[in-house]
C-alpha cells in the first residue's frame, strides 16, 4: 500500500510516501484484479507497558476470590473492577479497551457498527499509525484471504479515505479490486462525486446504505400475515377501481358489463369458476370456504373469480383498455427517468467533473478510474483475438454497461468508451458529428463491439440470461454470489434440467477422491460468508425436515424463499400436500430417505463397530431412532402398491416394513 505524504526530511510523526513504502509487505499489491493471493494485512503487535502490567496484577488480586469456584457469577459480579475493565457478556472480567486503536479498530468494525462509531475508530488507528490503519482499511473489505468481506464499512472508510487523504487513494486504486471487485471501483468514484453539493443525495453512500435498510425492513414486513391481507385487500380494491374505470369509458355501470354471478356485480356472493383474462383470486373449490381470511374489522374478504364480461366484444375492450392504460404508465415513468437524467447530466456531478481542470482531485479520480477499466479492456480484447481459451474476463464483466447505474451516476462509459474505440474500432463518420451525437453512436459500439463479444466469450451469466439463452450459461463458472441470489430463484426455475444435472455432477465430484491439479466441476463458495452458508443450509433443512416448523424455528430473517409463498389459493388439501412432498422429495427428502434406510439396515447387520459409530453420529447429531423410523413410514407410505410387480421389482414396500419393524423393537431395548 501507498500512503501520500510530505517529502523526506518531514516530521517524525508523518508517514511519508516512501515511509509507508518501505514499511509495506516485502511482496507489493498485485494489480492483477484476478491474482488469487493478494498479500494479506499484517496487523499491530500490541504492545504491553508497565501501567497495563500493573493493571493486570491488580486485576489478577483483585479477582483471586472468584477463581477459588469459576461458576459463582455471584461472587464474581460482587467484586470492584479495576478501572478500566468491565464485565462481559458472559459476566466475566474483561479490559473495556486495549492501548492500541489499531487494535480497537479490528475487533470493533463489524457489520453492525453504527457509522460514527466506525469513523471514530479509524481516525484514532490512522492517527496511531497511518500504514497499519490503510492496511485494516484494505482488510475490511479483503474478500480473498484473511479479509472481513464487509462491502459496506470498506465504503465507508474508503470514502472518509477520500475526504481526509484523497492522494492516498489515489495512489492505491489500483489496489482495490486487488482485494475486493472492480466494481468497488465505479461505487467509490459514484459516492465521491455525489457526495458533492450537486450531487444526488440518494445515489451518495449514506443515501445508497438507506435505501439498501429500508428495502430490507420491507421485505421482512410483507411477510407477515397481517400485512398480506392488507395487500390482498389493496389489490382487491385496486382491480376494482380499475375496473370501473373502464365501464367509465363505455358510460355503462360495470355491473352491466360482467355476469350476474361476477362479485364485483353481486357484492358478497361467491361466483363460480370460469375462464377469463384477468388474474383475480379464484372461487373455492366446492364444499370449500367461500371467503378469505377476515379483514379490518373482522369482516370476511369475498372470493373472486377470474373476469368474466357478457361478451367478447367488451373482453376485447377491456385487453385495449389494460393495455392503453399500461402503455400511459410506462410512457410516464420513461419521462420522469429522462428528466431526472437530463437533470444530473446537465447540473451534477458528472457535469462538474468535466468543467474541472486535469488536477482537480476528484477529475484525477475520475480518470483513474477510467484508465484501469481501458487497459484492462484493450488487453483482454487483445488476449480474445489471440488466444480465447486465455481469458479471463473480469473487465468485461464489471465494466460499466450503457445506461446501467453507475453510468448512470457518473457517464463514465463516454469517457471509456472514446478511449476504447479507437484505431481499426473507431467510425470516420463520428469525426463529422457534434460530441453529443459522437458519443451517443460510441455508445452503441462500446456494447457490440467491445462488451458483448468479452461477455460472450467468458461466459458471464448476465450475457445469456437477458436474451434467455439458457443453454449458455456455464454453471461451472458462476460466482458464488450469483448462484447463491439466483441459483434457485432464475436457474433452477428456467434451466432445471441442466443447473439440477450440474449440482449432482459437483457433488459426485466434491465426494470423490481427486488427482493433484485435476480439475473438476464444483460449485464455487469463495466469496460467500460463513452465515450466508448456514443461513441456506437452514432454509433446505425446514424445507425437508420430518419434524416440520417454519421460519420462526431459525433466526431472525431466515423465513422461506419469496417463490415458496406463490401458492395458489385455490388449491386443495389434498394438491397442497402431494405438492409440498414432491417439493420436498426435490430438495432432498429423497436422499434423507435413502440414507435412514441403508442406517437401518448397517445396524440390522449387528456389527458391534459399525453400530457404536452409527450410535455416536446419532447422538451427535441429535437424532433419536424414533425418527429415523419416522422417515422410513413415510418413504414406505409413499412407495405405492406393485399389484402387478413392475413398479417396485425389489419389493422395497415389504423390506421397509421389516426396517420399521426391527428399528422399533430395537429402539425399544435398554441403553438405545
């Protein structure tokens, strides 16, 4: 890392430049955004002074009563601490602070560290010792080895980086997607500029970390029952309205449009089931409740039926009408977005940069960023032509897209793009045009020409799912993030076949023994935090578990997928359960099956070793017989009758009877 400061002969207390070189890792940053091994922060050794020693001893006095019996919290709780010690959450002694901010820093800065508190951590670590502190900062958002992989607090110092060191973040640009993503490149340079006076305030970082919270909070509320039947109740008065807005147009009450049996013609009956156009929530089905869960007030909600006009004349009005009336909606909302571009292009930021001079701070920032996305393109555009199989495609993928966000925030692909397109890539005809219409026409290149050949051939997902080729996203390759927000959600879903074929050759693969440098399938993981993991492993498991329970059986927030709550209300019991088995069989109920039964017959063998450690995995596990055996009468339930031989050829009915029977009585013996 690159600390700015004065030049030799400064103060002792400033770390200068070459100060901060010389006390770098003898193995510079790579700025290679694709090196494997960046080098990783050496932390501060902490250092014990006398006063902490004799603190310590104090301490150790002062504490001899309680250690005489480590259980008593009583004892314990009654004692005078030191100054400077605390008890902890385990009602234990412990030091309120270390002597060193660095130190602080570290174990304080996590994802729910309040933002003053964080700033007020790094500037006492960069006061105590500049280099260190740039190294913990670099360390936050580290997401290779040794890293936090905390995006949002890695912004944070990296923006108050900006305000309070602007040239030591310049002089280690290159160093970001080194530990974290090129795309933390084109967020620091938005946040910078619109953390201007003319800058949005919503697309600034504190702006950006609101927006990130309240859609949060708003996902969780929608989740509840309560709030579910105001959305019910909403869009039931929604359609109503709407369509009453349309019988407005034929100046004809609406109750003269739709059949006599049509709720919103007949308040309060339920209508029967029938063919239409529109998506409205379905009568039951018969001998079923004719109402919806009660609203406000205790009032039951009555059972729509899909629309049905007396006619298809009025049917085709109707589609035209939804469809004038969507096309209007559209149109309105295409307006209000280019006034609010026309508004940022004209008086932001992005208008204040280029007005800048070259040493303007944040017109350096600008482009710098803007070299290391072009050098990074010319070389794999190089490397595409001569050798495909060679690249990487990490420029291609992250390099900012023609009207996405952050060119958007920034126009930074205009100045990328002119940069790019040049030589044998650049038009004769755009030297004749004005610069507005120049860059509109390099736009339109930039994407055929440089970003969608490089996305194309490094198979970056985003390429084939927006034109819905399937059949091309390589699922080998996929990041871990990607897979881990739509691997269920988009790929499972439209490319069942192949992503579900994929999972299972991973994990042959994952289980079977390797060759050194043999090279396999696998599902990648590398970017993905410990809780996210477990988070995933504990929604599979409420999606199997025998024993039932929902989202309030696990943490806060680890409730069910949103696709698990798009049930249709009409459906039976009985469809409800076949299907809810069937979903459970698919995320592998099937392969618990399996495994319960070959467990029961490994301890039908009586193999003293084999049955110690199946009792000890058991045990560790904390599952009893009992539901193993309840595992196997489900199975056996659902195995179905061979009346006449063919469909269960092993008899695999009878024998699971047998594995009840034993595990039952074997359940029922003493010590088991």
């Amino acid at each position: 890392f690159q600390q700015a400061g004065n030049p030799r002969g400064s103060p002792p207390h400033t770390v200068t430049h070459e100060d901060a070189l010389d006390q770098a890792p003898s193995a510079p940053p790579s700025t290679d955004p694709q090196s494997k091994h960046p080098p990783a922060p050496r932390l501060p050794t902490h250092r014990v002074t006398e006063q902490a020693v004799a603190t310590m001893a104090d301490t150790f006095a002062a504490l001899s009563v309680a250690t005489t019996n480590s259980h008593d919290d009583a004892a314990i709780a009654e004692l005078p601490l030191p100054v400077g010690m605390v008890l902890g959450e385990n009602q234990r002694p412990a030091f309120e602070a270390t002597d060193s901010a660095a130190l602080n820093f570290f174990f304080s800065v996590v994802p729910d560290v309040e933002g003053d508190e964080l700033l007020r951590l790094l500037e006492a670590a960069w006061n105590e010792d500049a280099p260190t502190a740039l190294r913990l900062i670099f360390q936050t958002g580290n997401v290779r080895e040794g890293g936090k992989m905390d995006r949002d607090n890695f912004h944070r110092c990296l923006l108050w980086l900006w305000e309070h060191k602007p040239e030591t973040v310049l002089l280690n640009l290159r160093a970001i997607p080194t530990h974290t993503c090129l795309k933390d490149l084109l967020s620091l340079l938005t946040f910078a500029m619109h953390s201007q006076a003319s800058g949005d305030p919503a697309l600034a970082l504190e702006g950006a970390l609101a927006g990130k919270r309240k859609a949060k909070e708003h996902k969780a509320a929608i989740r509840s029952k309560a709030v579910k039947r105001q959305r019910r109740v909403a869009r039931r008065d929604r359609r109503l309205s709407l369509k009453e807005a349309f019988a407005a147009t034929l100046n004809q009450p609406l109750s003269a449009l739709l059949l006599s049996d049509e709720p919103a013609a007949v308040e309060g009956e339920t209508a029967t089931p029938s063919e239409g156009d529109a998506a409205t929530p379905n009568a039951p089905k018969e001998g079923g409740d004719s109402t919806h869960p009660k609203g406000e007030g205790g009032t039951a909600l009555p059972k729509f039926s899909k629309v049905r006009w007396v006619s298809p004349a009025v049917k085709f009005e109707w589609d035209a009408f939804v469809r004038a009336r969507d096309e209007d909606l559209a149109k309105t909302a295409k307006a209000q977005r280019k006034a609010r571009q026309a508004g940022l292009d004209a008086d932001g930021p992005a208008a204040e940069v280029r007005k800048r001079q070259g040493g303007d701070a944040l017109q350096r920032l600008f482009d710098g960023v803007v070299t290391v996305f072009v050098e990074g393109l010319l070389e794999e555009l190089e490397t595409l032509r001569v050798n495909p199989a060679g690249l990487g495609g990490l420029y291609g993928k992250w390099a900012p897209s023609v009207g996405g966000a952050h060119d958007k925030a920034t126009r930074i692909v205009d100045a990328i793009a002119a940069r790019v397109l040049v030589g044998e890539r650049a038009d004769a005809t755009w030297g004749g045009l004005t610069e507005e219409e120049a860059n509109a026409a390099r736009r339109v290149a930039y994407t055929r020409l440089v970003l969608s050949p490089l996305r194309a051939a490094a198979l970056v997902p985003e390429h084939f799912i927006g034109k819905g080729e399937w059949g091309g996203v390589d699922y080998d390759r996929m990041p871990s993030r990607c897979r881990l927000l739509f691997g269920e959600r988009v790929f499972a879903k439209h490319d069942k076949e192949r992503y579900r074929a994929f999972l299972h050759v991973a994990q042959v693969a994952a289980l079977a023994k390797k060759e050194p440098g043999e090279k396999v399938k696998s599902v990648k993981v590398g970017a993905l935090l410990p809780h996210e993991v477990t988070e995933r492993g504990w929604k599979a498991w409420l999606k199997v578990s025998r024993l039932g329970g929902g989202a309030e059986a696990g943490p806060p927030g680890w409730g069910h997928d949103e696709e698990d709550e798009e049930e249709e209300e009409d459906e039976s019991e009985e469809g409800k359960q076949e299907r809810q088995y069937l979903l459970r069989l698919d995320r592998g109920l099937f392969t618990l099956q399996h495994i319960d039964t070959t467990l029961a017959y490994l301890i039908a063998e009586a193999i003293p070793a084999i049955e110690g450690r199946i009792k000890t995995l058991l045990h560790q596990s904390d599952v009893s017989i009992a539901e193993v055996v309840t595992v196997m009468e489900e199975f056996q339930t659902n195995i179905g009758d061979d009346k006449d031989g063919t469909s269960d050829p092993l008899k695999m009915k009878e024998v699971a009877g047998d594995l009840i029977l034993f595990l039952k009585d074997y359940a029922a013996q003493p010590e088991q």
